[in-house]
C-alpha cells in the first residue's frame, strides 16, 4: 500500500526521496535524541540497540576464543615432546574439556549470533530488532555464563569430563566434585541465549524488512542467518532437556543415565549428537553467508546461481538433522540403520559443493580486489574443502571404525570447524570493522595475519592426519618415545603457535585502529547491501529515511536513480515499518521500548536459579519467583511518545 505524503503523521508508505536538507537534518536530531542510548558505567546496564548488543556479542565471544587459544597452546604444549610433565594428568582434561567448550558454546555460535544481530537489521534497512530488550537479555545469560564457567574453573572446580561430556563417566560416581556440575547447569542456561537470539532474528526477518525487500530479493548472509536460527529452534532444546537430565543424576540423584536405576547411557549421546551434529552446520551456515558476501563485493558482480545457493543453504538445513549418528558408529548401533545416516553424511556434501561451484563460477574472470577479507574466504576454500573430504572418509563406517578415537578425527574436526568459522569470521572482522568502528584495519597487518593463519593452521592440523592413521589416540595427556609420533607432534605444536601470532597480529591491529578517530568512508568496499547504506559507524536509528529496495542487489541497481524512502514513520518514539511476510510491502508499525535495567536484573535472577540450584533444589524456585518479578519490571506498562528526555524521565 504505498502512500506519496510526506507528512510524519501520515501511516507509513513509500514516498519518493525528499531533496530539502534541513529538513531531514532537523529530523536526524530528533531521531537521534529519540532512539538514544545511554553512556556511562549504568548506562551500559540499560542498552537495547542490537547495535551494542551486537557489538558486545562479537568483543566477548573473541576474548572467550583468546582464551579457548591458550588453553589449546597449553595443550600443545604438553604434546610437543614424548613423556612431558608440563601438565599433569587432571589438568590436561580439565584444559580439554574447557578449551572445546568454549570454542563450541562461548565462541563459535555467539560469534555467529553477534554478526546476525549487528548487521541484518542494516542489511533489511529497519531501526532495531524486533524486541529489542529480549535482545539484551539473551547477551546477559551468555556473558553470566561464561564468567561463571571461567570463575568456576580458577577456584578449583574445572570440569574434566570433556566438552561432549560422555556419561558414565561424567556422573557423581566417576566425577566427584562441582566442576561437571557447573558445567551442565552453564550449557543449559547458556541455550537460552541462543534461542533468545534466534526468535529475534527469526522475527525481525519475516517482519521488519525494507519495503521491496522480498524473500527472493534477501541478501545471501540474511538467508544464511534464517535458516540458523530455525536450525538453532530445533535444535538446541535436545541438548536442553540432556543437560538437565544430566544435572537431575548428579544433583538429586535420577536415574535417566544410570544403568544400575534402569537408565540408559546411550541415550545422552543421542540426545547431545542430535544437537552436536546440527551444531557444526549452525556454525558454518553463517559462515556461508559472510562469504557470499565478501564474494560479491570484491568480486564486483552478481553471485551465480542466487535460486541454488539459497536452496542449497535450506537443504543443508534439513540434512543436517539427519546426521547425528555419524558419531556414534563404534556404539554398536544395528547396521541398517547406520546406513542410514551413512547416506545423510555423504548427502549432505552436495549442497555443500552447490555452494563452493556457484562462488568459482562468480570469482571466475571477475577482476578480483585482493583485500584481506578476499584473502580469508579463500583460505577458507582450501581448508574447508579437505575438512570435507575427509567428512566422507570419515562417513563410512569401516573407515571411522579404525580411525574413531584417534587424532585423524581431531583433524578432521579443525579443519571443518576453523576452516568453516575462524577462516569466515576473521574475513567478516576485516570487512565490517570500519562499518562497525569506523575504522579501516592495516592491510599489511591483515595479510600478515592471514599468512601466518593459514600456514600456521596447515603446519599444525595436517600432520594429525597422519599420527591418527598411525594409531595416536586423542585425549591422551602424554605418549612414548618410542611410539614414533613425536616429530608430527613437535611439528603441530610449532604450527599452533605461528597460528596464534596471526591471531595476535589482527587482535593488535584491531585495538590500535579502534583507539584511532573513525576515518572510514561509508562503503569502502563498494558493496551491494543496504548496510553500507548508511554512515560508518550507523547511528542508534540506522536509517534517517527507510530505504526501498528495487532489486535483488539494493545498491548496484538503485544507480543514479533514488529508490525513494518510506515516510510516515513518527520522529519523537521508536517506531519501525512492519512489512508482510512474502513481498515485505508496508503493513503496520510497531513501536519499540527503550533502555532499562530490567534484562540484566532479570538474566541475573535467571542466573541465581540455575547456580543455586547446584547447591540446593530449593534454590529454583527462589530464582523462577525473582525471573517473575524482573520480568513484570520489564513488561510494565509505561506510556510511549514524548522526547527522549520524557521516556528517560518515566
């Protein structure tokens, strides 16, 4: 239904661009004091812009993978000599178990969440999220998390039992001690973020996108982050009902793994690999979406094959949940239905493949700007690739019977995991970084950086391929000399440690370009989506007009020709367009709540419940009563409209 008036009382519509500057720059004052964000040490308590919240995901999760980082140099460090006593047995699987789940739960998927949250609300051209304090809520339950987990771990209660947590071993019996519990009750408070995280983004997509924007006009990364976050909505509930499962045996003594109360112990392997295997695909699916990006921006042309990238990205949703008993072969599972999920591993290759062909087929004959985010999507090739390969090898029952518990399958593992998220996401913190900040990073630090990643990567992760086929087992602290294994694994910890100087280069070249003033233009890159639409960095409203979307790459094809801006919308309260679900044609407007203390206080008596539960039961209810009363805080009625100085009043 578009409308041609421009007057801000008007419902919204589609009106032509307006060409009277002091208009919109009186108006761009009065959205910046309406959507506000409050500064300063409480301030920070009380933020709701996805913006900072993005912001926040992204900075933490990468000072948890700075930490996973160390755990893993200590690990190798132990590993470089036969029969070293640099750790001893019990710190060697607490370092494990800590440095897998931090990168599987505190690093990989938040860091994916965080890209999500930060950039589709600018990349479908609205204001915030759908709901933007729940957005600030689910930041909260991970970052209380994850210091708990770390804080629980320096006073002495670390958990050993590794981050898959494979029970027997992993109850009272075998594991004395809190560590195991903290980190069953963390995992299952740690869920709720990430649901939180994928109702926003699921909601915000359906309904919040720029007028014109059309499902089969949505940038590839938003096609990416829709399907993680259904993935994630069916998902994560598993590992849910499994962690709680797990704290009931230990905490008040169930019997839903024991086999001695008529438990099952196979059935928590089910229950984490139904949530595991997807897992990997929630890690890499965001991925895929941030090399489509990067591919057409320095490729400077359409993607290939738009129809099969977004239907290949949609089947590797589907399969993916089909794949869970590919770790589970050497449980003695029937044959028939192993072939099964045989199939489902080998399946899902396809897509995968549908993905890589439609990139060459774009990068080839372009006349490709080798800038640093290129550089990492093409690492990203070579070391995902071979992770996929051996993903087949590893999908036929008689091969992973032999090759199961040793280091062929930590390889294979890095390789699909660093090669599927660490290669994309330092790709993605050298292309949106001056978006972000206003600030471009060092090239020459950038290509350095790559460089010593990937050959520092290779140098380490290669010759685990070999010392699994020659028998080393994982998850051994120590080996002997005579086993032959030690130059591979001198060499492998060498290459950690030149991996880790490359980390370090783009960790310093981040922190002296974000002490330096924003000097970024606002699309540096000359990319096609509509984030780079506005300043860098953008201001807490994102947009000052609403854009409309013409084509499928909203930039390229607008030319010299405006595409016209939605008027209508209300400067003085935080309103944003609602479009329909299929053609995002304007439908309605939702008006959104500004800044409070109410989601941290309420992530923090969620927090009191869970952790107090490992004491005592009774605990629970305590916290579920104080989650009641933060979230009546939250929810009050309070009345919309007035300045910015009016809501801050109320």
């Amino acid at each position: 239904m578009p409308m041609t008036a421009s007057t801000e009382t008007d419902r919204p519509g589609v009106g032509e661009q307006a060409s009277v500057r002091p208009a919109m720059s009186r108006k761009a004052e009065e959205l910046d004091r309406t959507w506000y964000s409050p500064s300063g040490f409480f301030g920070w308590f009380t933020q709701v812009n996805h913006r900072m919240i993005g912001k926040r995901f992204i900075i933490t999760s990468f000072i948890f993978f700075l930490m996973a980082g160390i755990e893993s140099l200590l690990l190798r460090t132990q590993l470089a000599v036969p029969e070293n006593s640099f750790l001893t047995p019990d710190h060697f699987n607490q370092l494990f178990t800590m440095h897998g789940s931090t990168m599987m739960f505190f690093f990989a998927v938040p860091m994916m969440e965080g890209l999500g949250i930060y950039v589709v609300p600018l990349m479908i051209g609205t204001r915030d999220m759908a709901f933007p304090r729940l957005n600030a809520f689910g930041y909260y339950v991970y970052l209380i998390a994850g210091v708990t987990l770390y804080a629980a771990g320096f006073l002495g209660h670390a958990p050993d039992g590794g981050w898959f947590a494979y029970v027997p071993l992993t109850l009272t019996q075998y594991s004395p001690g809190l560590g195991l519990d903290f980190w069953a009750t963390m995992i299952t408070f740690i869920e709720i973020s990430a649901l939180v995280a994928a109702v926003e983004l699921i909601v915000t997509i359906f309904k919040q996108r720029a007028p014109g924007m059309s499902l089969n006009r949505m940038p590839l990364f938003v096609w990416a982050m829709l399907v993680t976050m259904f993935m994630i909505v069916f998902a994560m509930p598993p590992l849910m009902v499994g962690s709680v499962m797990l704290a009931l045996d230990r905490t008040v003594s169930t019997h839903f793994f024991m086999t001695s109360g008529g438990g099952e112990p196979l059935l928590w392997q089910h229950l984490f690999w139904f949530f595991g295997h997807p897992e990997v695909y929630i890690i890499l699916v965001p991925a895929l979406g941030v090399i489509s990006s990067i591919v057409v921006t320095f490729a400077r042309r359409p993607i290939f094959g738009y129809t099969a990238m977004v239907l290949s990205v949609v089947a590797i949703g589907f399969v993916a949940f089909g794949l869970w008993v590919h770790h589970m072969f050497t449980t003695g599972l029937p044959t028939l239905g192993v072939s099964f999920f045989t199939a489902a591993s080998v399946m899902i290759a396809v897509p995968s493949g549908v993905q890589i062909f439609c990139w060459i087929a774009t990068l080839w004959g372009a006349k490709l700007r080798f800038a640093t985010p290129l550089l990492f999507v093409l690492g990203f090739f070579f070391i995902f690739v071979l992770g996929g390969l051996t993903g087949v090898m590893v999908a036929s029952v008689p091969f992973d019977t032999q090759v199961h518990d040793t280091y062929f399958l930590v390889a294979h593992f890095h390789y699909v995991l660093i090669g599927g998220a660490v290669f994309p996401v330092f790709g993605a913190i050298y292309y949106w970084f001056p978006k972000v900040f206003g600030c471009m990073l060092n090239e020459t630090a950038g290509k350095w950086s790559f460089v010593l990643m990937f050959v520092g990567f290779n140098m380490s992760f290669f010759p685990m391929h070999q010392l699994g086929l020659q028998g080393m087992p994982r998850r051994v602290y120590t080996y002997l000399s005579e086993s032959g294994w030690f130059e591979l694994s001198l060499l492998a910890t060498i290459g950690a440690y030149v991996f880790a100087l490359g980390v370090l280069v783009t960790a310093v070249d981040a922190l002296l370009s974000f002490l330096r003033k924003p000097d970024a233009p606002d699309n540096p890159w000359g990319g096609d989506t509509l984030e780079w639409a506005t300043s860098s960095p953008p201001p807490n409203y994102n947009f000052e007009d609403i854009p409309v979307v013409r084509g499928r790459w909203a930039l390229w094809e607008r030319g010299e020709e405006p595409a016209g801006t939605v008027v209508g919308l209300r400067s003085g309260r935080r309103e944003v367009l609602v479009t329909t679900l299929l053609d995002a044609e304007p439908h309605a407007v939702a008006i959104l709540p500004g800044p409070t203390i109410w989601p941290f206080l309420s992530a923090v008596a969620v927090a009191a419940g869970f952790l107090g539960f490992i004491r005592h039961p009774i605990w629970f209810p305590i916290g579920l009563l104080l989650t009641f009363v933060g979230f009546v805080g939250w929810l009050w009625p309070r009345a919309v409209g007035g300045s910015a100085e009016e809501e801050q009043a109320r």
